[in-house]
C-alpha cells in the first residue's frame, strides 16, 4: 500500500478538505468545507488500517490503537501536506 499515493489522491480531488477519518468497514469520512462524508474510495478493511496505523503511529500509540481504542495523530508528507 502506498500511503503518499492514497492521501496525496484524496487531498487532490478534494478542495477544502481539512480531515481524513479512516475506519474498519467505512469508506474514508472526508470533512469538506465543515460538512463530514462518506467518500467513494471503498471501504477500509482491517488489514488496511492496521498498516497505516503501524506506518505512521508511534510504538506507544499504535499499541492503543491495536487494543480497539481510537486514536488522533498527525501526519506529513513533506513537500504537499500535514494530516
């Protein structure tokens, strides 16, 4: 999975996002111009959303995760944009 590709993807065709929510049988929740929406990227499976949380969270804050907690983190790609 290439993480970049995906969020550089949503973030291109979607003007005035400001949050990405990612869950186990969702598609992504995309937050445009205030407004929360289901997007049409297909629904995020579990493997999915484990590996891009192990990709991106800290050791600590993955183990939450992995216990069923929610979690809110950033993250960057340098030279395009912070999540």
């Amino acid at each position: 999975m290439d993480l970049n590709a995906l969020l550089r993807d949503i973030v291109t065709k979607n003007p005035g996002l400001s949050d990405i929510h990612f869950k186990v049988g969702r598609s992504p929740l995309l937050r445009i111009n205030g407004v929360l929406s289901e997007s049409a990227y297909g629904k995020a499976s579990k493997e999915l959303t484990m590996g891009m949380a192990k990709m991106i969270l800290p050791a600590k804050l993955y183990e939450t995760f992995e216990k069923g907690a929610a979690v809110d983190t950033s993250y960057a790609i340098e030279g395009f944009c912070r999540f």
